[in-house]
C-alpha cells in the first residue's frame, strides 16, 4: 500500500466513527479497528522488503523551491514506530470499546483517536522535516483533545491545557531548530540531511539547532525538568494513557532523537545534554513512583522513568547504546500499555485506583492479577521477561561510560535506577493484588469480560515470547537499529551473558529493590513529610505570572480608545521612516522641478487654508463637513491638472456621495464636538501630526525628485494597453483587463462593505436602539417644506440627464476617461437626488430591485465575464475584442472586458445605494408617514396633507 | 510643482493625524478621509507628475511610453478611492451604532458624559 495512503487513512478514516455511532457503539468501534486494521495492513504489506534493507519512498513534491514537500519514506525506524503506534492502536480501540461508559460519546474519542493516530504515523514515515513539524503540531493539538476528554472534570481541562502547553511551547523551540538544521543541511529533506553529519556538526549553529530540537524532543518525551505535565495528563480516560504515554506521543520524541542520531550525536554536547538529563530523569521518576499512590500516577512516573532511561542511552552516542535503546522502546511499548490497561481494569472495577485502598486483589481478579504480575515483572526486570534483557543491556552499557572523566557515576546511578524500578514494579503487584482481602472497596471487584482482558493479554504474548526465546526480535532489533546507526549491527539478543558487570548490576538492583519495597510505608511518610517543589504551583504561577504580563502590556497599549494606540502607531512609523532614511544611501537629484502655474498657486492656498481652517473649526462640524468637501474639489482638480482625468472624475463622484453620507451620519451625532482635551495634549498631538506630515511631505518630495531606480512596468501597460487591450484609456485598461483580478477582488471586497452595512443595521433596528431611533426629537424644527416642489421638478428632470451622463461616461470608458466605476458613481448620485428630493419612504416605495440584488448581479456579471475566456482556453479573465459595424452606425468596438466593466458599474451603484440607504433608513420615525405624494405643497393638487408637526 | 504637491500631502497627512487623535468619532472619521486623500495623492505621485499628458493614447502605432504619464499609480488610486468610500461608511455605520446604543459618540469606554467623565476624559491612561 502506498505510503500516502497509510497516513491518510486514519485522518480519512477519523470522520467515520463520530457518523456511525448513530448505529451503535459495536459498529463505531468496529469501524475505527477496521480502519486502523487497514492502515495496519498496509504497513505489513510494506515489511517484508523494509526488513529485507530496503527503504521505501513516496515523494510529492509541492512547493520544491522553499523546500516543502510531502515525502514520506519506510525504513526500519518508521516500521517499528508505525507498526506500535498502528498494532497498539488496534488493541486500544478494542479495550476503550469496553471501558467507556454509556454517558462517554464514544464516537467523539474514536474520533479523536484516529486523528491522533494520523498524525503520529506522518511523524514516523515523514521524509521531509517542515512535513514532520506540522504532524508534530497535529500530534499535540489531538492529545489535547484526548487528554481533555472528559471536559466536564477541571483535572482534565488543566491537564490538557498543561500538557498542549508544555509540548507546544516544545515544538515552538524544534520548529526554529529544524528550520536551522534545514539551513545548515541545505535541503529540508530527512534522506539528504541525514547524509551531512560533517557539514553540520562543524557549523557554529550546531549547539543552537541542537538545543532548540532536543527542547521539543524533551517537552515531548517529558524529561527532567518538563516530566512534570505527564502525570496531570493522566486525568484522561484510561485507553487514551495507555496508548499515548505508552507507545505513541511520549515516544514521539524518541523517535526525533532517534531519527536524528546520524546527525547529532557524538559530540560532547549531545553526550551531556541527552545523557544527563535522561539518568537524572531516569532516578528522579523511579524515586517519585515509589511513592505515588494513584496507581496511574505511579505508572506515568514510571514511563517518565523508563523514557529517561531510552534517552540516556541514545545519549551515550554509541552504537550498542543504540541497539539497547531500540530494543528497549519495543519492550517498554508492550509491557507498558498492558499495565496502563490493567490500572485501568482495577479502576473500572473497584472504582478507586488508589494503592494504599488496594490490597488482596490477587483471588477477585485472578486474570488481571496474570497479566499485571508478568507484565510488571518485566518492568521490573526480572529474568525470562523482555524487560530483562533491554535493561541488561543498559546497565552494560552504563558499567561503561564515564561522566567527566568518572567512571563509576553512570552506573552506579543507572543502577539505583533500576533498583528503583524494581521497587516500585513490586510494589504495583504487592500493594494493589498481595496481602490480606480487605472488605471496604467501593465495589465488589471481580475480573472484567474477555473484551476488556483480550488486549492486555495480547500484549503479554511478545513479552514472554521475547524474554524466553529473545532470537524472535533479532531481525526487527537490527532492521531499526540499522536505520539508527547507520549499519547492521548484527546483534544477537540472549538471555545468558555470562558472568558480567551488568548482571551483578542487576542482582544488587533485585535485592535491593525488593528490600526498599520493605520499608516503602515509612520512607513515604517521610517522603510526604518533606516539603518539595510543586511543579503544578510553579506552572500555574508561571502561566499566571505570563498572562499578567500580557494582560499590563495590552491594557497598556489599548485602554479602549483608539486614539493611545493610534498615537504609538504614528511614533512607531515616524521613527521606523526616519531609521530607515539614516541608515539608507539618497541618490542625487535627477529630476528637475516642474514649473508651477498661477493656477497651481490658486489651488495649493485655498487647500491650505482649507485645511487650516478645517483643524481651526472643526469642532462645529456642518462647518468642518464643508471644508472637506473643499479639499476633495482641490484634490480632484489637481488629479485633472496633473494629467489623471479618471481620477479627477471619480474623486469628484466620490466627493458628493461621501458628504452626503457624512451628512447623514450628522442626522444621528452631535453637532459640535465638545473642547475637552487640555492644551498640553494638543501640543503632544499637533507635534505627532506635524512629524507624520513632514515625513509624508518629505518622502514624497525626495521620490518625486529623483527617478525611478529600476525599471517601470508602466511602459509594457502602454504600449500593450492598444493591442492587447483593444482601448486607449489605458488606465481603464488596467483595471478591467491587465489588472482585471486585483479589480474582481476590490468590487467584492466594496459589496462585502455595503452588506456589512446593511447587517450593522438590520441588527441596530432589532436592538434597543430602535424604540429611541422612532421616538427620537428633532434637535431643532425641520424645514415646514421637507419635499420642496422646485427640487422635486428639479431632480425628476435631471434624473434622465444624470443617467444618460452616467451611460455615455460608462460606453466611452475602454477608450476616453470614464468607465465602470465613475458610471456607477454618477448613476447612484441621480439615485440619491430622488430619495432627497421626494423623502426615502416615497422613493424606497419605486424601487423595484433591492441594492443586495444590484450587488450580487454584479459580482457575477463580472465572475461569468471572466469564466467565459476559459470557454476559449484562455486564463481567468482575459478580454477579447472586436470591431463591428451597424448600419447606420459608424464602426464601433466590443470588449468582454464591458461586461467586466458592467459588473464593475452594478457592484458601485448597489453598494453606494446600499449604503446610504441603509443609514437613512434609520431616519425614519413613528410618526413619518408615508406620504403618497412626491411632493408636499403641489399646486396642481386641490388638498395638500397634513404636514408633521 | 512638485513643492506643492509635497508640502500638500504634508499637511493633508498631519491634519487627518491631528483629527484621528481627536476623542470623539465624527472628528476621526474626518480625520481618515483626511489621511485617505493624502495617502491617495501619495500614491499618485509616485508615478512622478506631469502635465497635460493623460494615459489616454493619441495614435496606435509607436507608442512612446514617455509622452504619457504614468497610468499604474492612477489605476491603484482610483480604486482606492471607492474603496476608502466603502471602508468610510463602514465607519459611519459603526459609529453611529454605537453613538445611538451608548448615547455618547466618544471614542473610549466612558460610559456616559458626565461630571465625574469630564475630570478624568483627558488622561484615559487613569482609566480601565
């Protein structure tokens, strides 16, 4: 089966189970194994030529110039991760179909459960790094979800959100690592990075890439000092424990360690930083497991334990160390989960799974009391069990590695690991299965059926078979450890070495674990007794330490008016312009001044003093509305005198309906804006002004004074805008045609605008606002003759005039200036003079289709115009054009690109319509009738009605 | 010319500026317009003036890019300039919302004018 479709079918495979648990937990469950059964199956597939040496590869290469593609490749590493993370998960989905409960929606965990399965196999069979980051991300967001599946309990939630916490802050670290070790590589692919050792290690940047990798492989792999977050994750249900903190996302960092051990190891970094920090994780989690009494608790100290023990071992940087480290993740993976299992089998049946309420269980629960004893037996490291052998070879590893030059410190605290590990793998099976039956558990415990039993004894199975006959996981053991180290290591696992260090190691652990576990009760009062570091307080002061800090820092910058940050914004771009203008070089000169015209003099005053005037009177503001409306005539004659008739066209449309909106908005806002900033302020803010408006003034001054340092594409548009184009407005030209999508874009974006508007509305009108909008008081007396007969007359006869402008200005558009947007704007302004002229109720009353229809027709106009060049095999919106004649018509041209631009012309007039619309129609009182006539006082009506009071 | 194109677009930017950091809404909506005429004319001079040369093309054949000014910046401007229409009178819409929902046009979380608001509206820094 293609690698790609290992990966996607747990993701593909994840939507089944929340549909099909509408037809029963039985078919839910068996739908989430058939998948991970399939996935299964095609790894298998695969195995026979991975363990032959070979190494399969599926490459899709996607953006290949920035490194990224999805390459995935099989080699013995990636079969035994996948082939855990997929066999484990098979087991897993048959003992959660029986642990949950009917109140647990089952469909949800499977769910979850295969897009965490996902996600881990794309870790594992991932080629390319950037790839592996984002199965890395998916791993942390789906345990989150796992851990946090019983969301009712606050334990869950906290520990879900430590746990995301912890590992994605991890992951923040590894991806700046991976992106540097990608750098130094020079490829981002797994295969070729592999292969660069040398150039790697020699680079200055090796400490660094490394440090930030091994923080997301230790956040990950919960080792010293981030163990703290994988005993809160135990507040999830047991099946999600078992497989994630068992076989899969705990080891996920292992794995990277693993995967990355042809690149990384060997150096003295690697050797202290890995090594250190898994023997001082090793002792650390053994010691606190002891005294654990949550069985879970005791278990997930344990796995921090053993995790600690596999990364020391792949610290050690030799070969044998990575053979034994293999070998021991296969182990750790099986005896692990059948224990997580059977805590999890105590828990469902006692209802408790606290040790010291435990105790005599071995007759009430005599299957479980089987697979428990093996299984923990293991762990401990007892002869004849898998456990044996990997941690026979960890202490012979050990009894030869010295720590700065000491012989004796590696293994004497690999030893008193061990001892440890022993200790409280007894005391798993003397406290909780030995001593006397007691007669105060929360239930009558009995064994649980087979269907809970059935994967925990499955498990069993590899760790007797390989503790008796260990030839069995050779082939495996040296196909994976040949990924690692690079060559077959040809190792053959036994359970007799001899008479070794390593086996006297393990003696003194035997014994003197055993012994320990003697006086556990009085070391654990003691243990309880001595105050110790809370990694929960710590965490939780520190997250709350963080979001203080963030909460002073935004509180700081955005105390709910816009004017602080708009103020820090202003500073921030002046320095950042004048920064950049200091450490940049100015050309000379190139471009001489243009002569200025009287006329030119004319405008610049009267735009002065406009504007001064405008920051003098602004505080009445019908005052301050019609200087604005100065400055826009200014600016739209001097686009006319600067050569850009369209723009001088559209800015004088824009003009109109913008005070008219503005005039509007007055309807419903003060009049005067009150004086209420003292003069200091206005100092401070007048010098942030003036610095803003001399670095504007003076950056466009130097721009426009010096030519362009690389070349224009203006002049392709002209000289193409004829014959590419078929007009001579080439400015239209580029709008409809040669930039025709940026326009697309910005006509959705204007109707996005107009609808915003409309909701703003709708909603304001369903609000309370609406009763004190129809009972509102006029501030001062309306005008006696709200619809005068002259405008009336007036603007009936301009309406025909104003549309046919609007028409010829839209026609003339491809070759004169004009077009779809100033056509729009001119035909809505004819519009707004009749809702001004006659009252919005009369004219809304003639309107016979709504604005949001104008919009919509628009937008399409303008979509199907540009769908229709593929009929001709072309690109999204390309024009064509032709010249046709009429009799008696002089020849005349057609474009596709007038439809674009008809499109262009609806989406203006139903947005601007729309808009202004929508606010008048807030103006509308209780007592506004609508009147049937188009005019109040007509002279030609024999009774005029009754005027508002 | 372009002296006065510059010092225009200098004092058009440091007005809306001046405007934007007013504390009421009517002053900033004018204060963006302000800002848009000014970012606008910015944009357009980019392309360098001319006079009496508009991208409108005089013959078909040998089409000398330098007898036209620059059509590109005009192209963008003038889309811009619908568009900061649009965008206005989203901001009009908002603020009139909330002038009517809350019966003050401020701008910051002031809950209503009043005597207590006005000794304290000008160091908003004081206030939550």
């Amino acid at each position: 089966m293609s690698l790609f479709l290992i990966v996607l079918l747990p993701f593909a495979g994840a939507l089944l189970p929340g549909l099909l648990i509408r037809a029963g937990r039985n078919v839910c469950a068996a739908t989430t194994g058939a998948v991970t059964a399939t996935a299964l199956l095609g790894l298998i597939v695969n195995a026979p030529a991975v363990m032959r040496g070979q190494s399969l590869t599926a490459r899709l290469d996607w953006l290949p110039a920035l490194g990224l593609n999805a390459n995935f490749h099989l080699d013995g590493l990636g079969l035994l991760f996948a082939g855990l993370i997929l066999g484990i998960g098979l087991l897993i989905i048959l003992y959660a179909r029986f642990y949950l409960s009917r109140e647990d929606p089952m469909g949800r965990f499977y769910t979850f459960l295969l897009l965490f399965q996902g996600a881990m196999v794309g870790i594992v069979l991932s080629d390319n790094i950037l790839l592996l980051l984002v199965f890395w991300e998916l791993t942390s967001l789906s345990s989150f979800l796992l851990i946090g599946y019983w969301s009712h309990l606050p334990e869950s939630r906290q520990g879900a959100r430590m746990a995301l916490t912890v590992t994605g802050t991890g992951g923040l670290a590894m991806i700046a690592g991976m992106l540097i070790l990608g750098n130094l590589a020079d490829s981002y692919d797994l295969s070729v990075i592999l292969t660069r050792k040398e150039t790697i290690q020699a680079s200055s940047l090796y400490p660094l890439a490394l440090v930030l990798i091994l923080a997301g492989c230790f956040t990950k792999s919960a080792q010293f000092p981030f163990h703290f977050w994988l005993p809160h994750a135990m507040a999830a249900p047991t099946p999600v424990s078992a497989y994630l903190h068992s076989a899969t996302m705990v080891k996920a960092g292992l794995f990277l360690m693993a995967r990355l051990w042809p690149v990384l190891s060997g150096t003295p970094e690697w050797f202290y930083i890995v090594a250190t920090t898994g023997l001082v994780t090793m002792v650390l989690g053994a010691l606190i497991a002891l005294f654990k009494d949550d069985l879970k608790a005791l278990l997930a100290f344990s796995t921090v334990s053993h995790l600690g023990l596999i990364t020391m071992l792949l610290g050690f940087g030799t070969k044998g160390a990575a053979v034994a480290a293999v070998f021991h993740i296969i182990n750790h993976a099986s005896f692990k989960a059948a224990l997580f299992m059977t805590a999890g089998i105590i828990d469902h049946e006692t209802h408790t799974r606290d040790a010291q309420r435990l105790g005599g269980l071995r007759r009430l629960m005599p299957v479980t009391f089987a697979i428990a004893t093996i299984t923990a037996l293991s762990m401990a490291g007892l002869p004849f069990l898998n456990g044996f052998l990997s941690k026979e070879m960890m202490l012979e590893e050990a009894a030869h590695t010295a720590w700065l030059g000491n012989p004796w410190l590696v293994p004497a605290l690999a030893t008193a690991g061990a001892l440890l590990s022993v200790a409280y793998s007894l005391r798993y099976l003397v406290h909780v299965f030995l001593g006397p039956e007691r007669d105060d558990y929360p239930t009558r415990p009995h064994d649980p059926g087979f269907g809970m039993w059935a994967a925990p004894a499955l498990l069993v199975v590899p760790v007797i078979v390989i503790g008796i006959y260990p030839a069995v996981a050779e082939a495996l053991v040296n196909t994976t450890a040949t990924a690692v180290i690079g060559q077959d290591p040809h190792v053959h696992l036994k359970i007799w070495h001899g008479l070794t260090p390593a086996l006297f190691l393990s003696v003194v652990a035997v014994a003197g674990g055993a012994l320990l576990l003697s006086v556990q009760r009085p070391l654990a009062r003691l243990w309880d007794s001595t105050p110790r570091p809370e990694a929960k307080t710590m965490f939780d002061a520190a997250i709350a330490g963080l979001a203080g800090l963030g909460n002073r820092v935004t509180d700081g910058l955005h105390n709910g008016a816009i004017t602080r940050y708009a103020a820090i914004f202003m500073v921030t771009v002046v320095a950042v312009g004048w920064h950049a203008y200091g450490g940049g070089a100015l050309g000379a000169e190139t471009r001489a001044l243009s002569q200025i015209s009287p006329v030119a003099w004319i405008g610049w005053a009267v735009l002065v003093i406009a504007t001064l005037g405008l920051i003098r009177y602004h505080r009445n503001r019908l005052r301050a509305l019609v200087l604005m409306g100065v400055i826009g005539l200014i600016v739209s004659i001097s686009f006319n005198y600067l050569s850009a008739p369209d723009l001088a066209l559209t800015q004088l449309s824009v003009e109109v309906v913008t005070i008219i909106l503005l005039l509007l908005a007055l309807n419903f806002l003060p009049e005067i804006t009150p004086p209420e900033t003292p003069p200091l302020r206005r100092m401070r803010d007048m010098t942030i002004a003036a610095a803003a408006g001399l670095g504007a003034g003076g950056l466009i001054y130097l721009l426009m004074t010096r030519d362009f340092v690389f070349g224009t594409i203006s002049d392709f548009h002209l000289t193409r805008s004829y014959k590419g184009g078929g007009g001579d407005n080439v400015v239209n030209v580029i709008l409809v045609d040669f930039r025709g999508y940026d326009t697309f874009g910005e006509i959705t974006v204007l109707g996005i605008a107009a609808i915003v508007i409309y909701a703003v509305t709708e909603a304001l009108l369903d609000s309370p606002v609406r009763r004190r909008l129809l009972h509102r008081q006029p501030g001062h007396a309306l005008a006696g003759d709200a619809h005068p007969m002259m405008m009336v007359i007036g603007t009936r006869v301009l309406m025909p005039i104003a549309l046919m402008v609007a028409a010829y200005i839209f026609l003339r558009g491809h070759n004169q200036p004009g077009g779809g947007f100033i056509a729009g704007l001119v035909a809505s302004i004819a519009l707004v003079m009749q809702y001004m002229a006659s009252g919005f109720a009369w004219a809304s009353e003639r309107q016979r289709y709504p604005y949001h229809g104008i919009i919509a027709a628009g937008v399409l106009l303008a979509t199907a115009t540009g769908v229709g060049s593929w009929l001709a095999d072309r690109p999204f919106l390309t024009s064509n054009f032709g010249y046709f004649r009429i009799p008696p018509l002089k020849e005349f041209e057609l474009a596709t690109a007038m439809g674009f631009d008809a499109g262009v012309f609806l989406v203006v007039v139903g947005a601007v319509m729309l808009a202004l619309e929508s606010i008048s129609r807030m103006a509308r009182r209780q007592d506004n009738e609508v009147s049937p006539y188009p005019m109040d006082i007509d002279p030609a009506r024999e009774t005029t009605p009754a005027k508002e009071t | 010319m372009e002296l006065l194109v510059a010092s225009a677009i200098g004092l058009l930017t440091a007005a809306g500026v001046y405007m934007v950091l007013r504390l009421r809404t009517f002053p900033v909506i004018l204060g963006l317009s302000l800002l848009s005429y000014a970012v606008n004319l910015f944009l357009f001079a980019t392309g360098r003036l001319a006079i009496n040369l508009p991208p409108v093309l005089k013959s078909h054949s040998n089409i000398d890019p330098a007898g036209y000014t620059d059509p590109l910046p005009q192209a963008l401007v003038l889309t811009a300039i619908v568009i900061s229409f649009g965008m206005t009178a989203v901001i009009v819409m908002v603020s009139i919302s909330a002038c009517l929902a809350s019966d003050t046009d401020r701008i910051d979380l002031t809950p209503a004018p009043g005597a207590e608001a006005e000794a304290g509206e000008d160091q908003p820094e004081d206030r939550r």
